[in-house]
C-alpha cells in the first residue's frame, strides 16, 4: 500500500472514529445530527473514489466487475446524500413515503450483477452471454418483486405502515440472497480473491445487522440520526474505502478452471423459476380480498407487463442456445468425418506396414539370384563371343539391372521410413546418376549427356532418396530405349522458386518400349513420387506426338525466400514442344 493510501486510511478512520465519540457523547441535537449524516456522506463519497481506480485500470469483464461495484457505492451514496439533504439542508425528518427508497433498494443490485460475472472463474463468451441473460431475468424479477409490494402503497394508495412493512420485508429478502451469493464467491475463490470476497461479506453483515437494529430502534422510538445505533453502520462505510485501497486488478487464477459448472446450472433454474413465479403471484394478487381493488389490479397489470418482457427475454436467451446447439452439432459431426478419416489413415498405413514387411523379406529373397544373374551376364560379356552374342548378352544385363532396379522402387515405395535431410546440390546427384549409368548406356548404344545449370539453388532433401529418384528416371528412359537406341539428355534449371530436373528422350520411344513404359514405368514413377511428396516436390511424364518422353521433376528451392524471380533457364526446346 502506497504512502498516499496509507494516509487517505487514516483520514477515513478518523472520520469513524469521530461518528464512535460524537454518538456516545454528544446528546441528541441538529448540531449531532448533521455531523454524523456529513461524516457518513464523506465515508461514502470515499468508497466510490477508492473503487474507481480499480476499474480504470483494469479490461475487459474486470473492469466491467469494478465498474459495478463502483456504481453500487455511488447509488449508496447518493441516497445518503438525499438523507444528508432533507435533515441538514432541510432540517426537517425523511418522509416516511420517501422517493429515495428504491436508490437504496437499487444499490444492492449491481453488487449483485457484479458477483454474477464471477472474475476469479475463467468463462468463454457462450457461457457468459447465456449467464447475462439468465441473471438479467433475475434483476428484473426483484425489481417486479419490489413495484409488486411496495411501490402500490406509496402511489397507488398511499399507506406509510404497509410501504415500510413490505419495504423492509423485501430489502430484508434482498440483503439475504447478496450475502449467500457472496458466501459462495468465498467459498469457490481462493487467494486474493477470497480475501475481497470475505471482506465485503463482512460489510454486509455489518451494514444488514445495522438496518436491522436501526428498524427496531425505530419500532421502538429509539433511533435518530448519529446515535450508537448508527455506529456499525459508519462501520461498514469506512470498511468499503479499505477493500477498495487493499484490493488488486488481476485475472483468474489458472487452477480456477476447478471450480464447478454447476453455477451456471443454479443460475437458469433460478431464473426459470422467476418466471414461472409471476403466474402464482397474479393469482396471489387477485385471490386477497383485503387488498384494495385499486392495488390487486395494478398488480395484475405488472404481472402481464413483467411476463411479457422475460418472455422476450426468454426468446432471446432460447435464440441463442439455439445457435449454440447447432455449432456443437456441426463441430461434432466434422470431428466424426475427421475421426473416420484418421481411421482410414490408420487402416491403409497397417496395410502399407504389412506390404512393407512382405516385400522387404521377399526382396533379400529375390535379390540373391538377380545379383547372380548380373554377375554372369557381366562374365559372359567379358568372355568372346559373336557380335550377335554380345547383344543378346547386354540384353540379359540390362533387364537383369531392370528388375533390380523395379525390386529396390518396390522396397522403396512400401517403406516408410523418415529419411535425414540436408542441404544438397542437385547437380551432383545428376552428375553422379549419369556417371553410374554411363556403362549401362554404351552397352544398350544409347548416348546420355547432361545440361547442368550451374550456380543452381540447393534443395533440402535426403541425398541417397533424390539420387535414387535421378538414377530411376534415367534407368526408366535407357529401358524404353533398349530395342531402338538413341539419345537421353538430363536437364537441371530454375523456373521461379523451383528447381526443375527433366529427363528426355529425343527420339520416339519404340512401341515395345512404350507399353514397357505404361506398365512398368508406374510402378517406378510411384516410388519416385512418394520420395518426392516427403521433399513437397512431384514428378510428371508426358508423350509428345512424335511419341518422344520427358520425365519432369520439380522441388522447391532451399533459398526460395531471398532468391528473385529468375526466367527460365530450361533448353526452349522443350519449353515450347506440345505434349499430348
């Protein structure tokens, strides 16, 4: 506590201090009278003043929780300086029928709205609009509750015994419903929290057992203005300034999420059973014959116009559980289509575990007698034969490295297996396939060359995959080629931000090696596909009406966020040839 709320304290308790010496000592007089109604009004005055701080600083429903307690001692306040008004001002008493009595039945009311916030409980909007609505029907019930009993003995009729009676009987009701409702906020809350709540719970009791001792003071011609009967009053007053000086703007606390929903619950079945009053209560005005019937049909005529407006007030809280309902509905039904999904995921990923585990113990069976198979085709290349041997021999080789090659995109494509990536240079791997492949390709007389754009952005990338995908397009050209020769030419460049990799036959591919390529070539395409989906990249195949084939890769560029739009640096060639 700062210096300067230290010494606004001190001056606060002087001031009841001073209400304590002058009730006990002082006799009854004008002079005791106006002294003590000036020093409550200041106490008041105080109070209001501490609290708007509060608010000032704080957001959101924080700061709407201390605005409404702020009003509520501004409300007190201004019925004691109506108080103050009549008997120093006026010097004369408060009328018994006075105006100013609902000003005193009202500032309990945001005290209470206040208390319906809850700002020690984190709440999502839905909930808080729903509980706005439904404590909103209970505020207008107790304004009802109060034109209902009081209000028709100081206008309608005017009977100053039956206005004090019902006066104090549902101020009384009032007074009792705030403090349970603060017994609770207490009990829920901890730290700082229940520190605040416990507090104003203390001056509620102290202010309630105060008008209870002034009314039998009164009953019994005891009471005046500044008497000891004023005493725990004046005591109350000066206890707000404190709880607003002590009290610190803070959100919920994290383990405040504990406290039970049940709130909410309470909340719209006490409002329910608000609305479901009013009937009974019609009935009630109408069923007494000892009312007057002046009286029994302005209650009536209440009870229609209270009825009707928590009707629409019902239609609106209705209107919007409506929309919630249909939220969550739709919010249900588009996690039941995720959820199917997800098990659709999870079905085809045991299957593709399933394949995985078949191939690769069918592999380690298959690769044996292949790598045999290539071993004496490249012995009997060696040896010497006919030119016409020597062809059937680079023949059996090559489809021997083929289906190897089919075996390994077939392991490749079943196995999931996260691959490590770095920063890798395209170029490379292009250069490494064709060096690879280079004896391949003099065997089947087929000439590979390359167009290797130099300074070419990196990729990100696993090195061994993105070399496997480069030999595998190659292998897949050399094979359509194998009956019919001809030229492959391997191509990197940059279009944009994406490094492009295209493989290309310029010469028509024989028909044999076409139907090889629709059958076999999408198997070993797909393999390359799933790597290349791992490195947001894809691979594309396209026929040109001379029955040429190019095999196009792209990936994104490593330094795609600082490299400028660049044109592109692939041969116009194919840049211009139409596809079919």
């Amino acid at each position: 506590m700062t210096k300067g709320a230290k010494i606004w304290l001190a001056a606060v308790a002087i001031g009841l201090f001073a209400i304590v010496i002058a009730a006990l000592i002082l006799p009854r007089s004008f002079l005791l009278n106006a002294f003590s109604d000036i020093i409550q009004t200041l106490l008041l005055a105080s109070g209001t003043l501490a609290f708007i701080p509060l608010a000032r600083q704080a957001r959101g429903r924080l700061r709407l929780f201390w605005s409404l307690n702020s009003l509520g001692i501004g409300f007190w306040f201004s019925y004691q300086l109506l108080w103050t008004f009549y008997e120093v001002v006026l010097r004369r008493p408060v009328p018994d029928l006075f105006d100013g009595d609902i000003i005193l039945f009202v500032h309990i009311v945001p005290f209470m709205a206040a208390l319906a916030l809850r700002p020690h409980v984190p709440r999502d909007e839905y909930a808080a609009r729903l509980g706005r609505l439904d404590f909103g029907l209970l505020i207008v019930w107790w304004f009802y509750l109060y034109f209902l009993t009081v209000t028709p003995w100081q206008y309608v009729i005017p009977d100053a015994a039956a206005y004090g009676g019902n006066l104090n009987a549902v101020y009384l009701a009032e007074k009792i419903a705030f403090l349970t409702a603060l017994l609770a906020c207490c009990h829920r809350s901890s730290g700082e929290w229940r520190v605040f709540y416990a507090n104003f719970f203390g001056v509620g009791v102290c202010y309630s057992a105060s008008s209870y001792i002034a009314n039998w003071a009164i009953a019994h011609k005891l009471y005046y203005s500044g008497s000891a009967y004023d005493i725990p009053l004046a005591a109350a007053m000066a206890w707000l300034t404190f709880i607003g000086l002590r009290s610190k703007v803070q959100e919920p606390e994290e383990d405040s999420s504990r406290v039970s929903t049940s709130y909410g619950v309470w909340v719209a079945r006490a409002s329910m059973i608000a609305v479901f009053s009013l009937p009974l209560f019609a009935v009630w005005a109408l069923a007494n014959d000892a009312i007057p019937p002046r009286i029994r049909l302005f209650r009536v005529e209440l009870t229609l116009l209270s009825a009707l407006v928590m009707g629409i007030m019902i239609f609106v809280r209705q209107r919007l559980l409506d929309r919630e309902l249909i939220r969550l509905l739709n919010r249900s039904q588009e996690s039941f289509e995720n959820l199917k999904r997800l098990q659709a995921q999870i079905v085809q990923s045991e299957k593709v575990a399933s394949v995985g585990q078949l191939v690769g113990g069918a592999a380690h069976e298959l690769n044996n007698p292949i790598t045999a198979m290539l071993g004496y085709s490249d012995l009997l290349l060696s040896t010497s034969l006919t030119s016409e041997q020597q062809s059937l021999a680079a023949k059996i080789g090559q489809h021997v490295r083929r289906a190897k090659s089919l075996v390994a995109s077939l392991i490749s494509f079943a196995r999931q297996s996260p691959a490590s990536k770095a920063a890798i240079d395209l170029n490379a791997l292009v250069r490494t396939a064709v060096k690879l492949l280079e004896v391949q390709s003099q065997a089947l007389d087929i000439e590979l060359g390359s167009q290797i754009e130099p300074n070419l952005p990196r990729i990100w990338g696993d090195s061994n995959q993105l070399l496997q995908v480069c030999m595998q397009l190659v292998a897949s050209c050399l094979h359509d080629l194998s009956d019919s020769g001809g030229r492959i030419l391997v191509v990197t460049g940059q279009r944009g931000d994406t490094i492009v990799l295209e493989v290309s036959t310029e010469v028509a591919v024989s028909h044999e090696g076409a139907q090889r390529d629709s059958k076999e070539g999408d198997l070993a395409l797909s393999a390359c596909q799933g790597i290349l989906q791992e490195h947001r990249g894809h691979v594309s195949r396209q026929h040109r009406n001379d029955g040429a084939l190019l095999l196009r890769v792209e990936l994104p560029a490593l330094e795609n966020t600082a490299a400028k739009p660049r044109e592109s640096s692939l041969p116009a060639l194919w840049q211009s040839r139409p596809f079919a």
